[in-house]
C-alpha cells in the first residue's frame, strides 16, 4: 500500500515537471533571440539622426533705388542763396589758313589775250523789257574796250571800259569793272563785265541810274576776238530789260 502511494506521487512529480519543462522556451532559440546579429556598415549607429533636408530660400525681390531730390534753396529767403557765377562760352582754337595745294586757284587769261581789244555794239541781237518795268527805248550804239595789261611791275590785270556813244550825249559818268570766270588755257575766256552809267530822262530833265551786267563769250580767232554778251539792266536798282548782242573785238593800241 505504500508502496503504490509512492508510486502515484512519483508518477504525478514527473508530470507536473514535464509540464513545466514543456512550456518553457527553448534553449537555442532563446540564444538566438539574445545574440543581435552583427551589424552591417551600411546601418547607421545606434545613436543617428537623420539630417533634415535643406530648404531653397529664393532670394528677395531688387529694392527699388533710392532718389534723392537736391533740395531747393528758399527763394523768400534771398541772403542765403549764392548768387551763380557766369560760366564763360567754349574759346575755339584759331582755325589755320588750308595749305597752299587746298587753295582755291584763280584761272589766269592766257598770253593771246594780252594788250587791249576793242569792239562796237551797234544792234542788238533781242532786247526784252521785264515785267513791271519802265519801257527801255532805242538802244544807243556803245563802243567797249577791253584790256589785259600789266601796270608797272604787278600783275596782269583785266578791264573794261566805255569807250565812246555814237551821237548821243544822254550817257554820263560811267563806271566799269572786268572779273574772269573761266578759260580752256588757249583762245577761249568767259568774262563777267559790270558798267554803270547816269542817264537824262527827257521827260523830267533828270537823271537815273543804269547798270548793265554783261556775261561775254570771248574766242580769238585770226581776224579777231569774236564775243557774244548777254545783258541783265537795272534802272534805279529796279530790273529793267534783259539783252543779246554779239560783235568782233579787234586789236587796238594800249
């Protein structure tokens, strides 16, 4: 009897141990659990911390720059405003003369034109009154004299002259100058001839001022210079009648 009693207790001890031990963890899993496996390099420290992402803070707007207005002096206040000082104008260097080779050069008549030349103006190739003008009359016949002369040690010099009035005596106190425009350097010369003259007006008994400007076309030839003038008259300084003649200067005397 006790011998089956101790049995039964035996038997019971070892249940409630295998029990026990049954619902215990296991040995190697529980190494497993304790032992952490080895760490990596790629895996950050225990004590990391990611790093936050920077932010891109656009730059502020361009401030507008700032203008000072110059403040204006007190006009009431006439003391304190300086009075301004004259700012003299800008002096220009003297300009220098162009050289010798820019200059203008003046033609020069030709040696067959020397001495003096002679011719008469009896007819007129036109004649025509401008508007508005007084009536022009009958044309007196003129006797011109041309000149290209040296006088004393100078220059050539160019001139022109009244010579003579066919029957009549109206013409007074002439007046007479000569200027070249051009020449080819031979035989042919343009010319610019300026005579002023009074003359009597019949109907008051007296006088009134003509001036005649003359363009000649002058070409010597062998028998002499042969010249075609047109003229521009004034009377009184007012246009008067514009006029055509042609005639052959011959060589005269000096």
């Amino acid at each position: 009897m006790k011998t089956t009693a101790r049995y039964f207790v035996t038997h019971l001890l070892g249940l409630i141990l295998a029990l026990l031990v049954s619902r215990l963890p296991d040995a190697g899993a529980q190494d497993t659990m304790e032992v952490p496996p080895p760490a990596s390099q790629s895996q950050p420290p225990l004590n990391y911390r990611p790093r936050p992402t920077p932010r891109v803070v656009p730059p502020p707007p361009p401030s507008r720059p700032l203008i000072i207005q110059p403040s204006e002096p007190n006009l009431s206040d006439q003391s304190e405003v300086a009075p301004s000082t004259p700012v003299p104008p800008p002096v220009e260097p003297p300009r220098e003369a162009p050289p010798p080779s820019y200059q203008i050069q003046q033609p020069v008549l030709p040696a067959i034109f020397r001495g003096c030349w002679q011719g008469k103006v009896e007819f007129l190739d036109s004649i025509e009154r401008l508007p508005g003008a007084p009536k022009t009359g009958v044309w007196t016949p003129k006797t011109y004299r041309l000149c290209y002369q040296r006088y004393g040690d100078g220059p050539f010099q160019l001139t022109f002259s009244e010579a003579g009035i066919d029957r009549d005596s109206r013409i007074t106190s002439p007046r007479s100058s000569m200027s070249l425009l051009s020449t080819d350097g031979r035989t042919y010369a343009t010319m610019r001839a300026l005579l002023h003259f009074d003359e009597y007006n019949n109907r008051d008994g007296g006088t009134f001022a003509v001036d005649e400007t003359a363009r000649l076309q002058c070409d010597i030839e062998p028998d002499g210079m042969y010249v075609i003038g047109s003229v521009h008259g004034t009377r009184d300084g007012d246009p008067w009648f514009r006029a055509y003649w042609h005639t052959v200067f011959v060589h005269v005397p000096g």
